[in-house]
C-alpha cells in the first residue's frame, strides 16, 4: 500500500432510523471538501466522494484500487438533480422513478458536461439512482452534492453489507466510515440502460427483470448480465461486467441443477476436495445443509425466501475466508425474481467456473 494513500479514518457511529445530524454534519463536511466517506445504502455500503469534483472522485478508484475505466454510480437524494446531471431524461425513466426510487435501481442516461468524465469511466452516459436508506439521503442533503459512490470494498473484493468489511478493506485509505449496521438488501441495485431500446438491464440488482417487465413492457437483458460464460464478457456494455469480481480469496465453484443433482454432486466434491488435504466450505441452503457430512456448511436462508439470500450472500463469502476455507462450493438458485442477482453475483465470484449437475 503506497503510503501517499494513507488517511486517517474516523468512525462514527449511526442511528440508521434517525441519523444523528451533528454525526453527518462531519461526514457532509468531508465530502464538500473532497474527501472520502463510506456509508450505509439498502443495498451494500458505498464509498462516497463529490461526484462533481474530479480530484474526490480520482480518490475513490485510488482508495479501492479500481480501474479507471469503471464507472462510478452518482447517488442523488431529489429528481431534479436527475435534469442536471442527464441531458436527455426520457419519459419511462420518469415512470420508472417513480415507481422504484428511492430504491436499488440505477439508471443509465446521456451525462451532461456538468459530470466529470471521471465519473463516467470516460462514457457519455452517466449512472444514477436514489438510494432508500436514511443516512444515505440525509449525507447527499446536507452536503449539497451528488454522492458517486461505489461499493465500498476493494477492487475484486465481495461487496461490504457491514462496516466490518469496509474496515477490513479500506481502513487507512479514506476519511471516514458511517456505520449503522447491516445493509437489508445485500446485492447492489439494477444497472438499466434507458439509452437502448428496449432498456437494457446491464447488471440484474435488487430491483428485478420480472419488476421492470410490468412497468416498461419490453426490456432486455445483456447477455453478460446473467454471467453464464466468461465468452459473453467481449461485449460488455458496462465496463464492469469485464472486471474481475466479488471474489474471495477462496477457490470458489458453483453448482447448478435441480436439488437433488446440486445436492449429490456437492457432496461428491466435497468429499474428493477433502481426501485432496484442503478446507471445504459449502455455500449451502436450509432445505440441503443437514445433507452435508463434510466441510463447513453455512447456509443462505430458505429457498423459499431469496431476498434473504441475497442479504447473506457477501457476507459468508468473506466469513469463508476469514475461516481459511481453500474451495467454496456454492449450490445455485432459480434465476427468478433476485435470484438473477443472486446468480450472476456466484457465477463471478466464482469466475465462471459453473458446474452443471446432472
Ligand atoms: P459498483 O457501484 O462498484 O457496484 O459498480 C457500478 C456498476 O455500474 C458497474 O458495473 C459499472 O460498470 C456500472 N455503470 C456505472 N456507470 C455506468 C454507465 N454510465 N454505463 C454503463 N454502466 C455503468
Ligand atoms: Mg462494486
């Protein structure tokens, strides 16, 4: 870690449901000043910096390590700033904000020249959304700007949905770290290029196809959205969808199937993993985890109740490695509703190394 990076962090401490003013009265404070401050969404946590300030924002790919050619999601706390930062606001976006925000679902516009290029990883269009979380949008009011943030991990990293794995990953590297606990959705929002048509949904998030299907009619989804091969990476739209990400440190694979099938294979991996002398984790869920005799089993939830899963989804990714486990192997869901998210988040983590069970 180069030391010109190093910065003094503080934490504060935060009421989610009622955010202590003098507390976000610091942060605001830092981020007018161009400086760097992780805080809580509903979806993951964020690493906030002026979205109009090209020099802040230069700090959050340094402070993650990210690549300068991803770009960065401005978070905005009313629509009017949407008619600012966008040149061109089409009718369904209006729709679609007003049915979603504040909510997980960002969405890809025409930038105007007000937004930095930084921002835009060097695109002519910018990505936006209003967070739903009280401190998030009381941090963009009070310091007056638009917020770009990206998850708060570093570069390649599972997103942090607690302050812990912001600690973990950026203590020493920005200015301060809002902490107020665990974030209640877990994946990050919906990535929609409104500048296609039929929108397109570049990144599947919290806010599902089935969703946007009922309020547009038609969308599409990237074929680097649902992450089945590494192939369909050559003609990514969103710079992202190239990047290496949510890894752990962890070898990690993915079993896909009906469950019976998930479930014979996961335990013949497990067990030839384990004769081979390395550490098993199972990525497992509550109708399968009693199947398993070996490895450490941790499970997502039911099932039956995705939204869960995905709330657990990072999280016992990092636990994982905080346990040295050397292989996960991770049972895969149904891609309906946020199990598209949940999909795409393991098939990456995984680096595509996807396993059909039969
Ligand atoms: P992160 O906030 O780090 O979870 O990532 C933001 C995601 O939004 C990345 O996958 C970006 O590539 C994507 N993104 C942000 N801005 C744009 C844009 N203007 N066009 C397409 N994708 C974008
Ligand atoms: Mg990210």
């Amino acid at each position: 870690m180069a030391d010109s990076l190093a910065r003094r962090t503080i934490i504060l401490r935060v009421d989610g449901e009622n955010p202590e003013s003098e507390k976000i009265s610091v942060a605001a404070e830092i981020i007018r000043k161009g400086g760097l401050v992780a805080f809580p969404t509903e979806t993951v946590y964020g690493l906030g910096a002026d979205a109009l300030n090209p020099n802040a924002v230069k700090g959050i790919y340094l402070a993650k390590m990210r690549p300068l050619d991803n770009p960065i999601i401005v978070h905005v706390a009313n629509r009017e700033d949407v008619y600012r930062l966008a040149a061109e606001v089409p009718r369904a976006a209006e729709k679609l904000m007003e049915t979603f925000w504040p909510g997980p679902l960002t969405l890809v516009l025409k930038a105007s020249n007000i937004v930095p290029r930084i921002t835009t990883g060097g695109l002519d269009t910018v990505a936006i959304r209003m967070p739903r979380h009280k401190v998030a949008l009381a941090l963009i009011r009070v310091s007056e700007r638009p917020i770009a943030a990206p998850s708060a991990n570093l570069a390649g990293r599972p997103s942090p949905t607690l302050a812990e794995h912001v600690i973990r990953d950026l203590y020493g590297r920005i200015d301060a770290i809002i902490d107020a606990g665990p974030t209640n959705i877990g994946v990050e929002s919906t990535v929609l290029d409104l500048t296609q048509d039929p929108p397109q949904i570049l990144r599947p998030g919290g806010v599902t196809y089935e969703d946007l299907r009922d309020v547009l009619g038609r969308v599409s989804i990237h074929p680097a959205a649902a992450s089945i091969s590494e192939i369909h990476i050559r003609y990514a739209r969103s710079p992202g969808m190239k990047h290496k990400h949510y890894a752990p440190r962890a070898e990690m694979v993915v079993v896909e199937g009906d469950l019976e099938t998930i479930i014979r294979k996961v335990r013949d991996l497990a067990e030839q993993y384990t004769r081979a002398g390395r550490k098993v984790g199972i990525l497992a869920t509550d109708e399968s985890m009693q199947k398993y005799s070996s490895g450490i089993v941790k499970s997502l939830g039911s099932r039956s109740n995705l939204a869960i899963a995905a709330r657990n989804l990072f999280r016992l990714l990092r636990e994982f490695d905080e346990e040295g486990v050397d292989v996960i192997i991770a049972e895969g869901v149904p891609e309906e509703g946020l199990g598209l998210a949940i999909m795409n988040r393991l098939r990456r983590a995984a680096g595509y190394n996807i396993i059909k069970a039969e």
